[in-house]
C-alpha cells in the first residue's frame, strides 16, 4: 500500500503487508537484519541454504530477497535464478563480505538484482534499503 506521509509530504509504503526472504549462512548475521526489518513490520523469513530458500520460493511470495553472495551451501546465482523464474516481481539485494562483483557487473548476470551491498553494512540502513526496492516491486 502507498500511501502519503503527512507530516513529511513524501511518499511511504506501508512494510505492514511486505514479506522478505533472507538467505545468510551465518545465522547470526540474518537475525540481526530480521530483527531490523521486523521491527519496521516487515514479515521475513531466515534460510540458510539453497534448498530451503528454493522451498520458501515455491511456497511463499516475497517482494525481495536479501542473498549472500558467498553461501557455504549452495549457489546465490542458482536461487536468483529460480527467483527470477518462480517470483519475477522479488528484487534481491545482495549482500557480501567480499569484493567479487564489485565492479557492478552483478547487475549484468542478474536480472532481478536492485542493490549489493557489504555483508557490514549498519542492519538500520539495509532495512530501510529493503523497504526502498521493496516498495518499487
């Protein structure tokens, strides 16, 4: 739902009704950011692995898709894939601790890819980045 902010006349969503899947082998680091999105509304659910994101993505629709570039268990490429198939409206931020891709040639072998970002980066400001793209699926 888009809706007006009155008091900042500026367009908002409402996160209220906005699901996000999470694909981060370091389970640690996935609560922090279910945590930050939870917060602002957003429901989201926390995978480990491609065979569990995969299953999520043929049970449940999301508007966007947080995947670590780098999963211990599977390949990030192989669930944006069936994302991009299954889901076609879900962004993915991909998020890495590394500096493959750097260059934004992710963008170019993605289709579905709206942001890359640090595995590091503040849990506050990827959960207002979510809301962003999430808003524009």
């Amino acid at each position: 739902m888009i809706g007006l902010n009155s008091s900042f006349n500026f367009p908002y969503f409402s996160v209220s009704a906005m699901k996000v899947l999470i694909v981060e082998c370091e389970c640690e680091l996935g609560l922090i950011w279910q945590r930050a999105l939870e917060r602002l509304g957003v429901q989201v659910v926390l995978v480990t692995d491609q065979a569990t994101a995969v299953q999520a993505l043929r049970d449940q629709s999301f508007e966007l898709i947080i995947l670590d570039l780098v999963l211990e268990n599977g390949s990030a490429f192989a669930i944006s894939d069936f994302a991009n198939y299954r889901r076609p409206a879900a962004q993915v931020m991909f998020v890495t601790n590394t500096s493959f891709f750097s260059d934004g040639s992710i963008f170019q072998h993605c289709s579905n890819a709206c942001a890359y970002v640090q595995s590091a980066t503040a849990p506050e400001d990827i959960a207002m980045m979510v809301t962003h793209y999430a808003a524009r699926a």
